[in-house]
C-alpha cells in the first residue's frame, strides 16, 4: 500500500455528513457498548496480536469518504491501493483508501468509517437487487460475541444501518 499524499473526492462530502450524523449514535446493542462484551476486539485485535501477520486491522473507505478525514490527524494512517492492484467492484476506479487507526480503541467516534459503523453487519443485495444486512462473516482473526452468540441487534441501529445503504 502507498502512503497518501493527496486526496481526491469521487462522491459528495456532504453526503458522508449526512450519513455519518444519521449514524454517529447507532450501536449495534442500543444503549449498551458492545465493547464491553469482548474488550472492543473488533478495534484492538491488532494489539493483542502482533505475532499474527494477519492481524493487521485496515479498514476500507467507500469511494469519496477520505474526504471526511482530511482534517484529522493523530488517531489513523491513510494509505490506498488502485483497482488495477487489486480485484474490486467495476464500479471502483482509481483509487481505493484505506484507514488504520493508530491507538485502537481510541478514535474519533464522529469520524469513524462507514465499515466501523455498519459492523457486526454488512450489506447484501439478493438476486432481485433487494438490500439485506446479515452477520459480517468474513475472514476476521477474532469472534465478535455479537456474532457468535447471535444476540439481537438492536432496531435503532438496523433501522439507521439499514437506511445508510440504502442511501
């Protein structure tokens, strides 16, 4: 990955603003912090692990969202990668930004990305183009109790998720 050295929009900020005001109190267990559940391992499995090369926790930006960190400093690296570099959606072109927070758990909450948001879920769409949100299961180095135990997710957080992937 190559280190950023300017930014580029593909998408509106403003947007993003919306998004991330709509979402900045959603959490996946309502009022509780899920991460008191697993010691927030969703965000500090990289610490805990540094023997474990597949430990390092980068968390993608979607098109146009590195713009809502240009300002910021202190609690992340930036880097992307171009699509050519690897397989992404054909949609994806040029550059694809990645985010690796640098003291985890401790971030700017307002800030954090629309992946961070969306966990313990991600979205799907069926054959018919109908939107679904299921578990996040894909090849993570740690288990989510949310995931595991299949607790229930809070209506709030599905409501405000479920609306931002739609947008």
């Amino acid at each position: 990955m190559q280190n950023v050295k300017e930014m580029k929009s593909s998408i509106r900020k403003k947007d993003y603003l919306k998004i991330y005001n709509m979402t900045n109190n959603a959490s996946p267990l309502g009022e509780f912090n899920c991460g008191e559940l697993c010691d927030s391992i969703c965000c500090t499995v990289e610490s805990q692990n540094k023997e474990d090369i597949y430990s390092e926790m980068v968390l993608y930006l979607l098109p146009g969202e590195e713009e809502m960190l240009e300002h910021e400093s202190g609690w992340f690296e930036m880097y992307y990668e171009t699509t050519d570099e690897i397989e992404y959606p054909d949609s994806w072109d040029g550059e694809v930004y990645y985010i690796k927070c640098t003291n985890p758990p401790y971030c700017n909450r307002k800030l954090r990305p629309i992946q961070c948001r969306s966990f313990p879920v991600s979205p799907h769409l069926d054959k018919d183009n109908n939107l679904h949100l299921i578990f996040d299961v894909d090849d993570v180095t740690y288990q989510c109790p949310i995931i595991s135990d299949k607790l229930d997710l809070d209506e709030d957080f599905l409501r405000k998720i479920y609306k931002m992937w739609e947008s």
